[in-house]
C-alpha cells in the first residue's frame, strides 16, 4: 500500500493538524508503508498531489475545510479515496447545529440550544436560552471561539472571544464531567475523562502542556459505561459518520450524559484522545493507523 499523508492547511487547527501528521508518519514508518508526506498551505491541494501510484489519502487535517465536508467533497469529485468520514457525514458532525438536530431526532440527549447568525463586531445577539449558557461557533473545531456565561458581565468578554463568528451555538451549560468515547469500526473504546485547567475543555486546556488531566478507563460504573459507549455509537449512526470519530459528552451530577459534537478528524498525536482510548482497549498507535487506513479502503472495494 502506498500512502499520501497529507496535513497543515489553512484551519485554526493548523499547528495541531502538524502534530498529527508527525505522529502518523512514524506510525507509517513503524508499519513499513511506503508513503509521501505534504504539508499543504490548501487543504485542496491534495487533489494536485496525487497521482494513480498511491492507494488512499490519509488525512491528518484538523477544523473548517479539513474536516467540514469541502475536501471530502473535492477528494470525491476526483475519485481519489480518503481515510475517515465521507461528504454528508463530515459535513453534518461539523455543524453543531445540524448534527444536534439529528441527535434530537434520534433520541439522544443534546444540550438545548439556539442557533443565531450575527454580524461579526456587533453586540452579541439575544437568545431564549437562561443564563449560564455557552456560546461557540456552529461550524469551528477544538472549542476555538467558546465562550462560558454564567453572568451578564461574562457577555463583555464572550463578544470578543465568540462575537468574530458568524453563525454562532447558544447552548445550555451543563455542569458536571467531560467525557469522550472513540468508535473505530465496530470497536468502542474505553471512556476518557478529561480533567480540564478551565471550567470546559477549550483550546488552551487541550493544547498547553500539563494544562489538563485525562483518567482512562473513566470510574464509571458498568451500566453508566455502556449506556454511554452506546450513546456514542447511535449518534455517529444519526449522523452517518464512517469509519472512525470521537464523541464528546458531559455528564451531569445525575449521572446523565448529554452528547455535544462528534469529531471526524479528531487528533492524532500519541497523546490525544482517540489514541488514550485504543490504547486502554490494546491498540498501539500503528495499529490503530492501521485500521483506520483498512477499514477505509474497504468504502472503495
């Protein structure tokens, strides 16, 4: 098998997106593929890449035109097969909005929320939803512009963190703990609980260096455990996503669970999330690379 890796971009995510592609790439070593290696300033670049000599695109993109349906879209239109999720899917995950609805409809327990268009450096618009609330981008990766309301006074600093967004996701805070469940294939891994230097998981947290804590298996209960491993795999269902992703979940002092985002792209470094869980379920990182990079060509067979 002969790989194209493909990473960097133009997303918030870029630097993260370099990471995983580093990581990929001993992994590729590891198993002895033969591949190439681009760091693209144009996610749609990957197109000019190719050539008939490779067999798959793995794709270490993170954020908006990685990971938003757009390069899944061009990849297709050239025929050119790809690792992960396909258009619609990774299209409806990355709107909040969208996926949420289909969450909704499919009986899995979503935050309520508001979605509000807003004219970029105007005051924040007003929603139905009570204080605290949330405030996040519907369609940008790795919490970047999130924004934590607990009082009026915190709108002040949520304009200049959320208010350079378009289309932004009010939703009801949910207190409690933050979980994550990687699905790969008909494998669910063990949870992860992430213990977060800010009250939520935002940029800062997941990306500076001893900012937070991870714990897996999370200490959860059995039952708790596999309602919520459950819970992951019905919504990547609702959604459609293929092959691999990474759910997001509070769970609230009652012990409900309450689905956020699916991740189609989720990161890839041999310290990030969906690594931690296959790793707790006996996956090394090449192994796990592995998978995805077969269970992918098996879309094309």
């Amino acid at each position: 098998m002969k790989i194209l890796l493909a990473g960097g971009g133009t997303s918030h995510e870029r630097e993260v997106s370099l990471k995983s592609t580093a990581a990929m790439e001993r992994a590729l070593q590891e198993l002895g593929y033969v591949y190439k290696r681009v760091d693209l300033g144009n996610e749609l670049d990957v197109a000019h890449e190719w050539d008939d000599s490779y067999d798959i695109v793995l794709l270490g993109f993170h954020g908006r035109a990685g990971e938003d349906g757009l390069l899944q879209a061009t990849l297709q239109a050239n025929q050119i097969p790809f690792t992960g999720a396909g258009v619609a899917d990774s299209l409806l995950a990355f709107s909040k909005d969208a996926s949420k609805r289909l969450f909704k409809k499919h009986g899995i327990p979503t935050a309520d929320w508001e979605l509000i268009l807003h004219e970029t450096g105007q005051e924040l618009p007003e929603t139905k939803l009570q204080l605290p609330y949330v405030i996040k981008p519907d369609n940008e990766g790795s919490t970047i512009g999130l924004s934590v309301c607990e009082k009026p006074e915190d709108l002040i600093k949520a304009r200049q963190v959320s208010g350079s967004f378009s289309r932004l996701i009010f939703e009801r805070f949910v207190p409690g703990r933050e979980l994550t469940v990687g699905v790969l294939g008909d494998q669910v891994f063990p949870i992860v609980e992430i213990f977060p230097g800010h009250e939520l998981y935002d940029y800062e947290s997941k990306y500076t260096k001893g900012m937070s804590n991870y714990e897996c298996p999370a200490k959860l209960d059995d039952s708790l455990t596999r309602h919520i491993q459950d819970l992951a795999v019905k919504s990547m269902q609702s959604v459609g996503v293929q092959v691999y992703g990474r759910v997001d979940f509070r769970l609230d002092p009652e012990n409900q669970p309450w689905c956020l985002e699916i991740n189609t792209l989720p990161g890839m470094t041999k310290t990030s999330l969906l690594p931690m869980g296959a790793a707790a379920n006996g996956l090394s990182f090449p192994q796990l690379i592995d998978e995805i990079l077969k269970l992918s060509l098996k879309k094309y067979s």
